[in-house]
C-alpha cells in the first residue's frame, strides 16, 4: 500500500502576528493566546521561544507556578 503525503498545512508568522504574540504572551495562557490567534499550541510555544518569550512573575504565581 503506497504511503499518503499529507499537504503542509504550515502557516508562516506575519510581523504583524509576532508583534501580536509579543503582547499577549507575557500575561496570558499559552492556549488562550493559541485560541486567540488560531494557532496550535505547539506553534506559540515554539515562536514564544524562539523570540526569548517568557512569562511574568506575576502571571506564573496567578496560575499557581512560581
């Protein structure tokens, strides 16, 4: 049975999206700003990191992690 290629669903990041990303961030949950900007997880995890994206204090002990 030959193998199926699935179609690149990959989405570039526009300035105006890693502009976007860089405000919401800081403050929110990482799924909140997923849903927000019709992304996966995983790719706001990775361009958060990629940027050097962290959390703030203050919203890491609001969830109860720092």
């Amino acid at each position: 049975m030959a193998k199926r290629k699935r179609k690149s669903t990959k989405r570039r990041w526009s300035s105006e999206e890693t502009a976007r990303l860089r405000k919401l961030f800081r403050n929110m949950r990482t799924v909140d700003v997923a849903e927000k900007m019709r992304r996966t997880v995983s790719s706001v995890q990775r361009k958060a990191f990629l940027l050097g994206l962290r959390k703030t204090k203050k919203h890491l002990k609001s969830i109860g992690r720092a």
